[in-house]
C-alpha cells in the first residue's frame, strides 16, 4: 500500500556517505522534529535525475530552505558509494542529504517501488517528493512515469 498524506513514515535504516565510508542513517533521526523535504527518483546517473531532478533542487536550495525546510533530501535504490559519486558529480556539497536505500527497504515500506527490470536497472523507486513535519507527510506528488512534472523543486517550493 502506498504512503499517503497524514501517514508516518516507517523506521528504516538506511546509508549515507561519511569519511570512512557508508554509514547507516535512520528514517527517525532524520525526520522527527524537523521539517523537510525528501524527493526519489529511479536511479542515480540516469538522465531526468541528472539533468533536472536534482540540478532543481540545488538551484531552489535557499529559496525552499527559507520557507522553514531543515532538511531536504535525496533518495535512490542505489548504494552509498553511487549516491556520493553523483552528489560529487552534481557539486551537491552540503545542500542535498544524499540517501542510499540500497536494498530498497524504505521505498518498499511507503509502496513507491517501480519494476525496472525490463530495462536491466531491477526494482527501483518511482519519482516523487513529499514535505514531511515530525515525519509525518503533509505533501506526496508522485510521477507517472516517463513524466516530470509535479515532484520538481519549483512545483514542490510553491507548496510550502
């Protein structure tokens, strides 16, 4: 069942890059008692998410953030070392919180998994960005794939 707006979202651990290497971050250290935005996409390196998805978040970064969002966050089925490599490649620096949910957990948990495996990328998660308070969702917009059009940083900063 997919997550909706008024639901909490599910304690999972999933990994961020540190200095050493991966290290394992959870869904409630990172949402309770904040206010943030976390978006997903299909796959880091993959064309929308590189040459839109992201690069909007980092252009709106400051504007989003001054409308009260302490975290915003970015979220594949892809690895740590993948999700650091791209945000190295995309000059993310500290702006984005790049998540890695290389199993897939999370996007399992809130219904937002995509077969992919017609096109050799497996099960991946579908493009979406939610506002979630206290880690409870306020906003969900979910793409139908191919498109890209209600999950971008512009559409979601007009929602806050």
């Amino acid at each position: 069942m997919t997550i909706s707006i008024g639901d909490k979202l599910p304690d999972i651990e999933l990994s961020i890059m540190g200095k050493d290497g991966p290290e394992p971050v959870n869904t409630l250290d990172i949402f309770n008692d904040k206010k943030a935005v976390l978006f997903a996409l299909p796959g880091a390196f993959t064309p929308t998410c590189s040459a839109a998805h992201v690069p909007g978040f980092l252009v709106f970064n400051d504007e989003i953030r001054a409308k009260g969002i302490d975290t915003i966050a970015c979220l594949s089925v892809n690895d740590a070392w993948v999700m650091d490599a791209w945000a190295q490649a995309q000059n993310v620096g500290d702006k984005l919180l790049m998540l890695a949910d290389g199993n897939g957990d999370f996007t399992r948990a809130v219904g937002l998994e995509i077969d992919r495996t017609a096109i050799h990328m497996g099960m991946r998660s579908q493009r979406y960005a939610m506002i979630v308070e206290n880690g409870i969702v306020t906003h969900l917009n979910i793409e139908v794939a191919p498109q890209f059009e209600v999950s971008d940083a512009e559409t979601i900063l007009k929602l806050l």
